[in-house]
C-alpha cells in the first residue's frame, strides 16, 4: 500500500470516528439533528476533497471541526435565519466560568440552545457538550481566549433564562399523515414487505445514512429484504422535531426505547423518499421525539 493510501485510510478512520461528535456539534449549531447530519456529510465530503491536495495536517481533529464548524455558518446563512455574529465580538478579558455551570447546555434542547447567538452558541456547545478546553475552543474557532471566555459565560447566562421561558406547543400531525404512518409502522412490523414494496414511487429515493445511497424503485425495493433478514426491530409512529417520523426500537424493550428513526416523504399517496438512520444512531442524541 501507497503512503497516500495509508493516509487516506487514516484519515477515513478518523472521520468515522469522529462523526457522532461532529453530529453532537453539528445539530446544535444549526437546531436540528436531520439538519445536522446533511451538515455532516457536507462537512466530510469536503474534508475528503481538501486531503487529496492538502498537506500533512498537524491537528486532523482541529482541523474536521472547524471545517465542520463554517460549514455549518454557511448552512446558517443558506437559511437566513440567523445572521452573521464575529467571533470577535466581546474581546474582554472573563475567569473561565464555573464547571458547575455547564449542565445547563448539556440539558438543554436544540431549539434554546438555537436562539443563541453564533459565537455564544459555538462557544457553549464545545465547552459544555464536547467539553473541549478554552484553548482549545480559541484554536478551533481562530478567536482569542478572551472571546472564548465572554461568549462562554455570556451564553450561559442567556441559556439560564431561556430554560424558564414557557414552551410553544408543537404543531399537530393531520389524520391523513397520522393514519398513513401508523399503517406503515403495522405493515412494516407484520412483515408484510411486499405491500410495502407496492407503495414506492418509480423514482423514489432511499439514503441509508452513512451506509449508501439508491435511486428507483427496483433498487431501493431491496431495503425491505435486509429488514427481512432481521429480527432487531420494531417501527412506532410518531412525531420527531415536529414532523411525522418513524421510531425504531428493540422488540424486547417494554418501554420502546427508540434506537434510531426513519423518515418517510410520500407524492400523490406513493413513498418518494426514505431516510433511514439505521447506521447513525446517533441521530437520537438531542432528538426531541413525541409517540402518537
């Protein structure tokens, strides 16, 4: 094997390994676990293209998460949610803040912690979530220590007051969607794959997350062969971030613990999309999910 083969297999580990972390910062950057995970994948595949002309990386680690971390401030901007904040912004000198603080981020949901501001919210996530060193933090960000440590203190101040604001309520699921998702989730748990198979759309697509990718309905008709082939599952209809979803559980578990989720899209009654998440049960970390 080439150097540069074993260095792209290094790196390909590393990027593997990495992934559930840089989802963990990902989805709390942008307020969504699904959104996270494009930023994901978004964040890697240019993280692949760099290495092909890049030369040897002193800190790979530092090195994915800031990739990840302007991939996410552009995703940001893509959505004109949320504008620009310089990471810059308060260059005063602060004491790192109390480590008895930092529950407050690692409880809190990804929509409060979404209404920080950019700096705030970066700052929070690695210290309290990622639990990275203010140094650290400073280098990942290329800001200063004295930034680090007034967003730091700053956001979780800001963070205090928001987990005592009342929560909104989450928008309803219409009976239509709700009926057609509990019949999925039955005919999916009686095994009855073809009737399933009958419900693709000629061009429907299936993403496996960080597995692979098919197109069409011959191709992606083999999905529910490799559930067939198992026994670790059981599908419940709900309602993941305020949209219809799918929670997969182990069938031994009385409680329906959800391991992972689906996403299903349907176009004129037929399945047009299917996000699968069974290779990133990741996806769950942060998940806010509500059973229907």
């Amino acid at each position: 094997m080439s150097d540069k083969s074993v260095v792209d297999v290094s790196y390909s580990t590393l990027m593997a390994q990495l992934r559930p972390r840089l989802h963990r910062y990902c989805a709390r950057m942008v307020g969504s676990v699904f959104e996270g995970e494009d930023v994901v994948q978004d964040a890697l595949a240019k993280a692949s293209e760099a290495l092909a002309s890049s030369n040897p990386i002193d800190n790979p680690e530092r090195w994915l998460f800031t990739i990840a971390h302007n991939t996410a401030l552009d995703h940001l901007r893509r959505r004109k949610r949320q504008g620009e904040v310089p990471l810059d912004e308060e260059p005063y000198e602060l004491a790192w803040p109390a480590a008895a603080e930092s529950w407050i981020a690692a409880t809190a949901s990804l929509t409060t912690i979404m209404q920080l501001p950019v700096i705030q919210r970066s700052t929070v996530v690695l210290a309290d979530v990622l639990e990275y060193s203010a140094e650290e933090i400073a280098q990942l960000l290329d800001t200063t220590l004295p930034a680090v440590k007034a967003a730091l203190h700053r956001g979780r101040m800001r963070l205090k007051t928001l987990s005592n604001a009342p929560r909104s309520e989450s928008p309803n699921m219409s009976s239509t969607e709700l009926l057609r998702l509990r019949a999925y989730a039955e005919t999916f748990n009686n095994r009855d794959f073809d009737t399933l198979r009958n419900l693709l759309a000629e061009d429907v697509k299936l993403d496996l997350v960080n597995r692979l990718r098919l197109s069409g309905r011959k191709d992606v008709s083999v999905y529910f062969g490799r559930y067939a082939e198992n026994n670790d599952w059981k599908f419940t209809a709900g309602m993941a971030e305020d949209q219809p979803a799918l929670f997969v559980s182990d069938p031994q578990d009385a409680l329906d613990t959800p391991i992972y989720v689906v996403l299903l899209n349907w176009v004129d009654g037929r399945i047009s999309n299917i996000r699968d998440f069974r290779w990133a049960k990741y996806i769950t970390d942060g998940l806010v999910f509500t059973r229907i």
